[in-house]
C-alpha cells in the first residue's frame, strides 16, 4: 500500500515522541512492503513563532491530502499568556473541526506489569478494558464565547455550550458500533439533572439505542458520578460515550488507571469515508492520532519522555485509517514484549529499576516487531 501521512510534531515532546512513531512506522512500512509517504507541517506555537498562526494554511492543506495525521503535542509556558490573541490549542482545535473529526476514540488497557505504578490499589485494576468516546468538535468548546463590560466596571465571560440532535446521533452510532465488537455494553455520561444539552443527549441517545441497537445494553450516568466509579469500580465500564469538555476531563481521570498519562494513545475519526483523497479509488476513512498526554514542557528536550502512547497511536492510525488491523496488533505486541522486558521510561518504572531514554524505548519496540 501506499500511504500518505502527515507529522505534526508540535511542541515541548512533541518531537521526539513523534520521532519514535514515525521510526516504528517506517519498520512496519519494511517490513510487510508498504510506503508509508511522511510529510512534515507546523501546527500549534512552533507554527506562531514560524508564521503567526497556530494552523498555518498549508499545514490544513497538507493534513487534507493525506490519509491520516500523527500529531504529537502542542502548547507550553512560552505561549500561554491569556491575553494573548494567538493560541497553539486553536491549532490542534480548529483542525479537528476544519477535518470533521467529530469522534475521539480513548482506549485504556493495562499491561500487567504497569498496574504497579498505578495510584489504584491492584485488585480495583484487574480487568480493567474500557474505551471511551468523546465527542470532539461541539459543545462548549465550540460554541459562541466572548465578554462584555459590566456596569461596575468589571467584566463578564461567557461560552455557550450547544448541540444538535445530529451531532449527539453520530457520536452515538460510532460508540455504539464499537461496543457491538466488545462487550455490549455503554454507558452515556451527561449531566442531565443540570443542563439543557445534557437533557437532549439523554433523550437522542435513549431513542438512538432502543431504535438501532436493542443488543447493546445502555446505561446513563451523571458525569460527577462517573468521575468516582471510574475510580471505584473501573473494570465495569466497556464504552462510554461523551460530550466534547466531560470527555476531555474523564480521559485524563481514565488515564490514571493505567499507570502513566504516558501510555494512552487517542484516535480522532471523521465520517466513514468522509475524507478521500481525490486520487482514491476507494475512500479511506481520515483520522487525526495523538498521544493524551500534552506537550509537557517541563520534560522536553531531555530525551526522558515516554513514546509508548505516540506508538500505539500509530498503530490505531493503520488500524482505523489504512485498514491495517495486522500490523496494528504487531506494534501493539512489540509495545506489551518491551514493557515484558522492562523497556520503561521513568514516569512507569519501579522504584529502583533501569529507566530508559525515549529513543531506548523506540528502538526496542523497533526490535520487538515481527511480521
Ligand atoms: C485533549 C487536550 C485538548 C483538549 C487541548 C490541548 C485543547 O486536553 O486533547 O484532551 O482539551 O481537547
Ligand atoms: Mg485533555
């Protein structure tokens, strides 16, 4: 196969995550003969310092003539003045909804040997494979947000938060059809006995599920309290489905259960063949692959940060994107045979053991692959 795929590495580890996906990708290409075409573009502050804008026109451009996107981070201190006009997040933002990636799919699992350095005692851990759905281009995120003088002298802030029937029924179809390959069950997380979106959500999802998907079991829940079972009793959830800013807040709890924010790679999907390159004969489905974790300014440039969620980004980038599910469970095999072998970055060790470089972790996992 051929394959184009556009790099955003971003900004703080950014870089050098991507550059470890990017070296597992090329040994894939290698190693089954695909050629996997890797163009670089700006997105987020490195794109402000180079040219002004967090989403520089060619940057759009380059991500809408490939087949998928491997993004690695943006922001960091240098940028985050809040009266500034410019943002690196309205690059990563602005690109989800440029490219219709309406839904972010979270996976977290946990390697066996990484349930030690979760803060959850391990027997809360056992079994624990859950894969949450989050809504990414609605909600308060996108709605209307501005300010306005008040009379006193102060001001006042506001960020409307709406959503479509439309928009809830899609997210819900993809959640849906996912929990059909897992284990039928999904739970919709609102906040119905506050907010209006929440009560329509409810209601869309409710008749969604009983008109198309009677074989799922459904289940409402309240995101307070979804926030403490995620914690209490994890191993139950299988899907959940979310609007856009819950999602965003749980996944970072979620992501505590597998030990490191530094292992959770994220997919952001747009419509089935939404998105084809005009040269295609047949439609692929675009999507957008990003580690969860930010760009961690803190830790950048020292060759420390952990690659795992970066590479099994790619590997949901064959899986969801090219249809390459083989050599998607190949990378996800070579990451589980490093972490066997104790290939780890600091933010997953054990206390006392051997901490590896990113580029250590790259190159084992490199090593690891088989085709
Ligand atoms: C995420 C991030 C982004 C979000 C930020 C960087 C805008 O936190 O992908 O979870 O809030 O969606
Ligand atoms: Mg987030």
């Amino acid at each position: 196969m051929h394959a184009v795929i556009t790099a955003l590495p971003g900004d703080g580890i950014g870089p050098e995550v991507v550059a470890e996906g990017l070296r597992v990708l090329h040994r894939v290409g290698e190693q089954w003969g695909h050629r996997f075409e890797v163009r670089e573009a700006l997105l987020g502050g490195c794109a402000i310092d180079a040219t002004g804008t967090a989403l520089p026109e060619a940057t759009l451009q380059a991500c809408r003539d490939s087949d998928a996107v491997l993004l690695g981070a943006v922001g960091g201190p240098k940028w985050d003045d809040p009266a500034a006009s410019v943002r690196p997040e309205q690059g990563l933002l602005g690109l989800r909804k440029a490219l219709g990636l309406f839904a972010n799919l979270r996976p977290v699992t946990l390697h066996p040997r990484l349930i030690a350095a979760s803060p959850l005692r391990p027997e809360r851990l056992q079994g624990v494979d859950l894969l949450v759905v989050r809504e990414l281009t609605g909600g308060i995120y996108f709605g209307e947000k501005g300010r306005d003088a008040t009379p006193d002298g102060g001001e006042s802030a506001y960020d409307e938060c709406v959503y479509t029937t439309a928009e809830i029924e899609r997210i819900v179809r993809v959640a849906a059809q996912l929990a059909r390959s897992r284990r039928r069950k999904l739970t919709s997380v609102d906040k119905a006995n506050v907010l209006e979106t929440s009560r329509l959500w409810r209601s869309v999802t409710a008749r969604l599920m009983r008109e198309e998907y009677p074989d799922v079991q459904l289940e409402h829940m309240l995101v307070d309290a979804c926030a403490m079972h995620l914690i209490r009793r994890p191993a139950d959830f299988d899907v959940i489905v979310t609007e856009n800013m819950f999602g965003d807040i749980l996944t970072d709890e979620a992501a505590m259960l597998a030990g490191s924010l530094g292992m959770l790679p994220s997919a952001s999907l747009c419509a089935a063949a939404g998105h084809h390159r005009t040269s295609d004969v047949q439609p692929r489905r675009m999507g957008l692959y990003e580690p969860i974790h930010g760009s961690a300014p803190d830790i950048a440039g020292k060759g420390i940060a952990n690659p795992l969620a970066t590479i099994l980004s790619v590997a949901l980038l064959l899986r969801h994107s090219l249809g390459l599910d083989v050599e998607a469970r190949a990378i996800e095999a070579a990451v589980a045979r490093a972490l066997d072998d104790g290939i780890v970055t600091g933010d997953i060790a054990a206390p006392g053991e051997r901490v590896c470089t990113t580029t250590e972790v790259g190159a084992a996992v490199v090593e690891r692959l088989v085709a």
